[in-house]
C-alpha cells in the first residue's frame, strides 16, 4: 500500500499534515510506474483514480461501517507537485464519472495533491470548498507519498479512508471532506440537468472533528466548533465579545468523540444536499423563512413550512429517494428517519400549509409520481417557479406561491394539483392562500384549533381597524428562547394594497402592558431598514400602542407582520422578556 496524508491548507501552504492509507499502484514502492526511465528533462504521464469511502445503510437506516462503499472523487481538483519545494507543477480534475485523472509533467520526484474543491469559472461555472473552521477556515486535501517515477508513466491512486477502527476512530477520517463534495457534486448536476447554463455563486462548506452540538449565547462559535447543528447561513454573522464571526456558508457537524449527544453528518447525504437546497433559496430563489428549531410534528410560520419542506424535497431530488436519513451517535448508530411518499411511523407528522411535512410530501408527489399520484411533473417544474414565481411573490414565500406557480405553469395538471393540496389539508388558492378553511385540533400530536389563522393574510381596509391574535399555543413547553419566534400564530400577517404612492400610518394597538411590534414589507423587503423614524418596534409596554409612519411608498401590494413581542421569546425581545400568550392586537392602517 502506498502511503497518504490529508493535509489542511490555507493557500497553498499546508497547515496540518496527517498520514492515512491510499491505494497506489504500479511496481516501486511510490506508486511509480512502468516502462523505460525517460532522459533527463524528459516528461511523465501521471494518472490514477480517486476515491472516498462512505458506509452503507442498514435497514434501520443507521450506518453500517463494516460494509464500506468506495466511490469515485467526482471534480476535485488535483494538483501536481514537485516534491523539493511543492510548487505546483500542473493543475487538472477528476473526471466526472471514473473519478481518474491524468496529466503529463516534468520528470521529477513529485506528490500528488487532491483538493476538496470543485472549481468551474465562467458561464455554467461553481467553486465549492470544504473547509476546517476550527483550523483557520484551511481547505482539506488529501495528498500522496512522494513519488520519483522510474518510467514514462507513473500511476498514482489514492483513497480517503473513514479512519473508522471498528468501534471508534482510530485513523484520520479523510474520507469526511470528499463524501461532503460529492453531495455538492450531485446537487450542482441536478440544478445544471435542468438548467445548463446556471452559474453558481461560490460557497464553502465548514466541517470539522471538534463541531458539535454546543453554542455561544445561542448562536454558532465556528472557531472552537461549537456550532449548534448543521445549517446553512447566507451572510456573516459578525462577531461579539464572547463569540466568533460566522462567515457565510454550510456548518456541518462532526463530533463523534463518544460523548452522548455527539452527531457527524458528513455521512449524512440527505442533510448536506437538504442544507444545499438552502442556498438555492438563497441565490437562487427566495426564502423568507425565519429559521430556528423545526420539526414535523409542528405547527410553523407558514415561510419556515415552504423553507424547510423545501430542504426535505430537495435532498430527495438530489438522492433520487424517497427517504430522508439523519444519523447520529459516535457510528451512526442511532437514526431519524422518515419517506416522504408516506408518513412514517412512529413520528406524528402535521398536515397543512403550516407544516413541512405537508410542504415535502406535495413536493415529493409532484416530483416522482409513484403509487396513487397523478401526476409526475420532475424537478425542472419546481426549478422554474422557486428561480421566478417564488422570487417575485408579493407574498411571502409558502406553499401557497409554489402550488400557483405549478397551477399556472401546468394548466393540465391543475385538477391534479388541487387534489394532492387537499390530501394535505391545503385548500387556500392564489399567492395569498385565499380561502383557507379554518386549523382545527390534531388529536394525535394534540395541538388545538387555531380560530385566529385564517385567512393566512388578513385583508386591510384602509381607515377601519382589523383585530389579530399573537399566540404562543404552538411553541414547545419551556423554550423561553424561542417560544413562538417560528411558530403559527406568533406573528399574525395582513395584505395591505395600496392604490396610490405616498404615506401609510399604522396603529397597532394591544391591551395595557402589552408590546405589540410590526413590520412592513414589500416582495419581502423591509420598508424602515435598520429602524428609525418609521420602525414599528418600539418599546410600548406602558401603554400598549404602537405607530409608525412610512413614507415614499409607491403603489402595491404589502405584507404587515404583527406580533407581541413578547411571545417571540429571547432571541428577539431579549431575557427579561415573559410571553404574555393570547394578545389581542387592533391594526389600523390608514393612507396620508
């Protein structure tokens, strides 16, 4: 066997080098190969295949590390080195099905380097990156022995190793950064099958031994990895005094330390390509979402709902499965688990336009068509309206925009449409959900009616008051942090349209000792940015009553989001914030 290291690196400097088995081939003990010694001066074809390990799955869907598949590199770039003083010799990839590579260069004593990058510029171009962030954000490679070739060729093979020594590991787990890449690999072909030309703005990919489930005053510490879940971020999180900045990206978990809440995901396609789809939304799309904890027992914001079923289906659009796996424990040992042709025992599972479990089994069944559907539209149908109807919405980002969107694009369909909505307790129409029929107590997961949801935008008219509820009956007992942040009715949503340009006055008016907050949105864009004179989140305890004036409004439609602020938890109104509960709040809204 030839010998490897995976190396961390920042530029091209290697910050950490740590030995693990590759496979070489050829006679020599470097992976040389055969034929004749060239002249001095003369070139060598270099080439080899690439590989990663990943293990499979048991029938319980946890990971099976005694059954290793090893997969082809699929992209990657691979560098050439001379081994004297590791300049760059020459530059290529690993193909796209074989994983092999192949390039000629000098004859010299050289390493093989293996970058965990996939780099395209121009049109149709991507640069992705798996990167350590407890290691000064170094980009992982994997790199051969030094190799002096004894011949015109030199075949070189090299394979990431798990490190997994049958009841931990015990070598470096080389194989983490490259079975990340390939589900970058396999979410960037779906996207290119549908739409060849898309070019996709670069994103790293942060992952590391140490990050774990712990956090730093409720957000994510990268540098020590303490970084609380896997997610996605779309822009940096600045720094604070206790906590380091989050640069924008995918965060992924890798504690396998034995402790008992330790979880690596980097065997875990369906959370990587699921946190991918994120950043589709994000450059590709529109996602309003307000993030946070999440589940398929509960009942959402109807934006997380669309978000979240969304990064569901969409790991199933990636794997081509019906299944959405997340293992945990030090070996994968431990599973949640569910299909998304079928609610899957024994989770209880929501259903309507305030669940993610409703959002991803519409998906799913427009998608594949299989068993009682009726229909069988593909991925490229839902590409088209997140990458236009989901981006122009005068709404926000739901369930609602995206079974419009299907309707109007796929008039044929429409009947077939309509009866997986109502499969799913989904009977609104239009952007808005018009006509939704009233949420009504779950007698399996126990949440009660909700007489205040419908309709899901109030309709405003102007000059006479509209009376709304901020609720918390749908947040988890004893999350003071959240408490109803992202959950149906803490925020209640009215549709203002506006006939003429000018100067809209709100009022939202709740009892004695109550804050109610708002604010005012137009596609999804605050109209009082960073506060100010006409921001709707003042301090209004004392009296209950809340205004702002907003001016320089041109024609349209808007979306006012109403709460109490209280019942939004920590992560908004801070710690000496308790949740009122049910809070009346009269909006009026009137033009100047």
């Amino acid at each position: 066997m030839d010998r490897a290291r995976i190396v961390l690196q920042a530029g091209l400097v290697a910050a950490t080098c740590l030995t693990l088995s590759a496979c070489g081939g050829g006679g020599g003990g470097g992976g040389g190969g055969g034929g004749t010694t060239p002249p001095p001066g003369g070139n060598v074809t270099v080439s080899g295949t690439v590989t990663f390990e990943r293990p499979s799955y048991r029938s319980n869907n946890t990971l099976d590390f005694s059954n290793l598949q090893r997969l082809p590199v699929r992209g990657a770039t691979v560098e050439i080195l001379r081994s004297s003083d590791q300049s760059v010799l020459v530059t290529t990839t690993t193909e796209a099905t074989s994983g092999n590579y192949s390039a000629s260069v000098a004859n010299t004593p050289i390493i093989v380097r293996v970058k965990a990058r996939l780099v395209k510029p121009g049109t149709s171009g991507y640069d992705f990156e798996v990167r350590n962030n407890t290691s000064g954000n170094a980009l992982y490679a994997l790199d051969s022995s030094v190799v002096t070739p004894t011949g015109s060729t030199a075949r070189i093979d090299l394979n990431a190793a798990t490190g997994w020594g049958g009841t931990s590991y015990t070598g470096t787990r080389a194989a983490a950064p490259f079975a990340i890449l390939d589900m970058l690999w396999q979410a960037k072909e779906l996207l290119q099958g549908v739409e060849a030309n898309l070019t996709m703005p670069a994103v790293d990919v942060f992952w590391s031994t140490l990050n774990n489930s712990a956090d730093c005053d409720g957000r994510p510490d990268p540098a020590s990895g303490a970084i609380g879940t896997t997610f996605y971020v779309g822009g940096t999180i600045a720094a604070t005094d206790n906590c380091s900045a989050t640069t924008a990206g995918i965060y992924v978990l890798g504690d396998a330390s034995g402790n008992a809440d330790d979880d690596a995901d980097e065997f875990d396609p369906s959370v990587i390509a699921h946190e991918f789809g994120h950043y589709f939304e994000d450059a590709f799309s529109r996602g309003d979402s307000l993030g946070g904890p999440h589940s398929i027992d509960t009942r959402h914001d109807l934006t997380l709902a669309m978000s979240e079923g969304w990064g569901n289906a969409f790991q199933g659009f990636v794997l081509n499965n019906k299944w959405y796996r997340d293992t945990f424990g030090t070996s994968g040992n431990l599973a949640f688990a569910f299909d998304m042709e079928n609610d899957t025992s024994p989770y209880l599972v929501e259903s309507g336009w305030f669940a993610e479990a409703s959002v991803h089994e519409f998906l799913w069944d427009v998608y594949d068509g299989v068993g009682d559907d009726q229909i069988e539209l593909g991925y490229g149908s839902m590409h088209t309206v997140m990458r236009n109807d989901m981006r122009t919405t005068d709404a926000l980002t739901s369930i609602y925009v995206m079974a419009n969107g299907l309707e109007t694009r796929n008039p044929s369909a429409q009947a077939a449409i309509r009866s997986l909505l109502q499969a799913e307790r989904i009977f609104g129409e239009g952007d808005f959900g018009a006509g939704e029929t009233p949420v009504l107590r779950n007698t399996s997961t126990g949440w009660p009616a909700d007489p205040d949801a419908v309709p899901v935008f109030e309709p405003v008219t102007l000059g006479v008051p509209v009376n709304t509820v901020s609720t918390i009956q749908f947040a988890d007992p004893g999350d003071t942090f959240y408490q109803a942040y992202n959950r149906l009715g803490g925020r209640r949503y009215l549709r203002i349209d506006l006939p003429s340009g000018g100067f809209l006055r709100i009022r939202a008016q709740g009892p004695v000792g109550s804050d109610p907050d708002f604010s005012l949105y137009r596609n999804a864009v605050d109209q009082c940015p960073n506060g100010g004179a006409c921001s709707g989140f003042d301090f209004s305890a004392s009296d209950g009553l809340e205004e702002a004036t907003y001016s320089g409004l041109a024609a349209g439609t808007y979306v006012l989001d109403v709460a109490e602020c209280s019942n939004l938890g920590e992560v908004v109104c801070g710690a000496d914030s308790t949740a009122r509960g049910d809070t009346p709040i009269a909006v009026t809204v009137t033009q100047q």
